[in-house]
C-alpha cells in the first residue's frame, strides 16, 4: 500500500494516478469547466467517466447519473459543482468508498464537508489549483 500524500504536489500525483476518474458535474456544453475538465483528462490519455444527473454521453463517454451509479473500482473524483451541491458529493463519495476528490475552485463548500471527507479518510485537494492547469505542465 502506498504512503499518504504530504505535498499537494504528491496529492495531485496520486489523484492523476487513479484510473478512470470520476467527473462530477461534467457537462456536454463546451464553455462549462464541467465539459472542460472532462476534455482536459481524456486529451492527457486518462480514463475519465463523466458524472450528470441527465445521463448520455458526454466527449463519447457514457455518462453515469450519480456517484452511485460509477463502478466499484472508482476511487477518484474531480468536482466542478455548485458548493451546496458539493456537500452533498461528498457524502455520496464517502458512501461510495471513494478515496480521492479533488475539488475545483469555487466547488468547495463548507469547510465542515472537507473535514468530514478527511475524517473518512478522503484525501481532498482544495483551495488549490485547477486541474486545468496541472494537466497544462503534464
């Protein structure tokens, strides 16, 4: 088993390193960070399943309505949702077994949702960079 990440260089590593990654709030609009996270690790060559309560498919992936609805073997999330809707991810995330979120700026909510992921167990990578731009320098 692999050691817990200390730095959010670490953190974000450890993120990318999980495969596929849950897209929750990705969207089918080209101009919604939805659409554009989504794009972002599938172009990088990760295997990404896109997460939207309207289904469909989504840059020729199927999407799945809810986090309960992803694989079994999902262990990672990228969120790029309103932050009220966010709380409500992460106790689906922690219902789920997910082990890794990485919310996208303006998805955090409360920081009491954050601890309560960390206290599950979750690393959680917030108040940081996008994922956008990680995947930039990659």
């Amino acid at each position: 088993m692999s050691t817990t990440p200390t730095t959010l260089s670490e953190q974000i590593e450890a993120f990318l390193a999980e495969s596929p990654i849950g897209v929750v709030g990705a969207s089918s609009d080209p101009s919604k960070y939805g659409y554009r996270c989504l794009h972002a690790l599938l172009e990088k060559g990760l295997e990404a399943i896109p997460v939207n309560p309207k289904g469909g498919e989504i840059l020729g992936v199927s999407a799945v309505t809810s986090i309960a609805d992803l694989p079994a073997g999902i262990r990672a999330i990228n969120v790029i949702t309103p932050p009220v809707v966010t709380e409500s991810v992460i106790d689906a995330a922690i219902a789920h077994g997910i082990t890794r979120i990485w919310l996208q700026p303006g998805a955090e909510p409360i920081d009491a949702a954050i601890e309560r992921a960390r206290a599950a167990g979750i690393d959680v990578i917030s108040h940081g960079p996008c994922i956008l731009v990680a995947l930039a320098s990659r």
